[in-house]
C-alpha cells in the first residue's frame, strides 16, 4: 500500500509546498577562463606539482541580504587543470579538501585577520580534467552547517601537498569580475595567512568558489531538464539525457515518466502534471527500488547528470522530479513536468 500513499500524497501535499533558497556567489560570472590561477608549484613550467595550497572566499548572508539562518547544502568550484600523479589510487583521481569555517557574528572585514576554527570538512577525489568541458564541479555537503545572518562563511578549498603524488591542479577562475575578493595562502611560497590574489601581484584572478544554501527548514523543489540529440552510433536512436538540479543532499529523488502526453498540453495531467491511461502505467515506476538510477535515487549533490541513454526515435516522453521521502511520507517538492521529444 505504500504505492497508493505515495500517490495520495503527492496529490494533497502539492498546493502546500514552499522553498528557499539559493546561491552566494561574488563573481559576475562563472566561466573558467583558461590560463587563469596562479598555484604555489615546483615551477613555471610543466610538470607543475602543486604544493600545499589553501584558496579562500569570505561569505556575509547578511551583507548578501539574507536575513534568515541558511543551510549550506553544496560547494561549487573550478578546475582549469587536473592531472593526477601515475601512483595515484584511485587511478586518476587526487585528494583536495573542502573545508567550512563559521565566524559567529563576525563580519567580512575582519578576515583575514581572523581565521574562524574548521566546523566542517570534507574530503573529495578529484578527476582528471584537461579541456573544455567538465569544469565546474559541484559538491554535496555531507553534514548541515547552519550559518546565521551576522555569521561569517569562510570557505576553504584545500589542496594538500602533491609533491610526493605528483600531483597538478589549478583551480578555476577568471578575469570578469567580483563583488568582493578571493584569497590564497601557501606557506611554501611564504604566503603563510590568507591573501588577496591582488596582494600578491595577480589583481586579475578571480576565484570561481560559491555556495548553495536552503533557508534552514526549507526545501527547494528539484528542477529536470534534458537534451536528446540523434545518436552517431545507433541509426534510429536518440540519444537521452537527464539533467536533475535543485537537489537537497540525502534526499529521495524520483524520476517519473509517462510515455503517454496529456491532450491538454505538457503539465496538464492528474498526476503532478503527468497523463496515464491506467494506474498500472505507473505503479511499476513508484516501486522501483531506492538507488536504480536514474528512476529513484539518493541524492548526493545538488546536481546530478544521467545518460546519455540509446532510446528509438520518435516517442514523445514527459517527466517529473519528485523530492519525496517514501519512508516518512513526506513530499518535499516536484518539478513542473517537461516533454522530450525523441
């Protein structure tokens, strides 16, 4: 019976949903302009192996106009270049550091004199990336940080020594603009506190380094997009894929979808704007098991990307994301349905 509660619920609980929230960002734009950042490294040409570096933005909710405690939900930086070493385990991957510092009632300008303690960190491999793609990296927190308005988020991205692991990253940035500046420390290069790029001679790098946040109790309902290209490798084929983001970190996300298109237009169904001939068209879907994605999965960050997926050309899809906790009930938001022509 767990099947039909969950299609009660999403009926009754629809109109009352409300959410919050969004991203702190001092950068006018998020390209990563490539050569950019400036690292503390073995030279001025390649290999460079990175040493320790710490690369910093100083976050004010208030100064931001938000006036309400938040929840840090994800951490989006750059990476205009990553190598890892040949000894590198996993292959491919090297060790950085996302660290969350909290200075209560503290204001921006008093960083980098003062440093708030760590209130949380936590430990990423990061992929090779060597080309246009694939270069802004957002990840999900695995602990909730609540900051309030007069609090300070001091971000820290975190490179360990990669010396010894033969390690190269240079983390994104651009020349285009921002709001407040970014900050490097490095001891091995004697730039042992955080300081402005600008402060040592590089005005111009400006660290893309941001964070998504829910006002804290709030749930931001997820958003589905897709493209479907003709597939080069399968005539008769398109090519699917899914793009989920508005994601709450630890939530049960469902992808669910109708193969049969409201004669009122996308969004006009029953079923959270989904058209079905029967219940049995969607009952298999709302017992897929929980970690079978793309359909029902856990989600680990605030974006997630499947596919692409082979599907025959010339079928018309629509879909709807469904943030929604079949253990408790509990329906946190859905998106407006979207159609996909194959």
């Amino acid at each position: 019976m767990r099947t039909l509660n969950l299609s009660v619920c999403l009926f009754v609980l629809a109109a009352s949903l409300s959410a919050q929230g969004g991203v702190m960002t001092q950068l006018t734009n998020n390209t990563v302009v490539t050569p950019g950042m400036v690292t503390c490294n073995t030279g001025a040409t390649p290999p460079q192996y990175h040493v320790q570096n710490s690369f910093w933005r100083a976050f004010s909710p208030s100064a931001m106009g938000i006036n309400l405690p938040i929840d840090v939900t994800c951490i989006t930086y750059g990476v205009e270049f990553a190598l890892a070493g040949a000894l590198a385990a996993p292959a491919l991957q090297q060790p950085i550091e996302i660290r969350l510092r909290k200075g209560t009632n503290m204001t921006a300008a008093q960083f980098p004199g003062t440093v708030p303690a760590i209130t949380h960190t936590q430990l990423i491999s990061q992929g090779d990336i060597n080309g246009a793609a694939n270069k802004i990296i957002t990840r999900g927190m695995a602990t909730t940080v609540t900051v309030n308005p007069n609090d300070l988020l001091v971000v820290e991205l975190y490179l360990p020594d990669g010396l010894a692991g033969q390690n190269v990253l240079f983390p994104g940035s651009n020349n285009l603009g921002q709001t407040s500046p970014g900050y490097l420390s490095a001891p091995g290069c004697g730039i042992t506190v955080p300081t402005p790029f600008a402060g040592i001679g590089f005005p111009n790098v400006h660290l893309l380094l941001d964070v998504h946040y829910v006002f804290t109790g709030a749930t931001i309902p997820p958003v589905i997009t897709a493209t479907a290209v003709p597939s080069s490798a399968n005539p008769g084929f398109t090519d699917l894929t899914l793009f989920n983001t508005n994601l709450m970190p630890g939530h049960e996300i469902w992808n669910i979808y109708s193969w049969q298109p409201c004669p009122g237009g996308t969004g006009t169904g029953a079923f959270l704007g989904l058209c079905f001939l029967s219940l049995g068209d969607v009952l298999p879907q709302l017992t897929t098991p929980l970690g079978f994605a793309p359909f029902h999965f856990l989600a680990d960050n605030c974006a997630m990307t499947f596919g692409p997926f082979p599907i025959p050309s010339g079928i018309i899809i629509e879909v709807v994301t469904v943030d929604y906790n079949s253990m408790t009930a509990t329906l946190n938001g859905f998106s407006p349905a979207i159609q996909i022509i194959l």
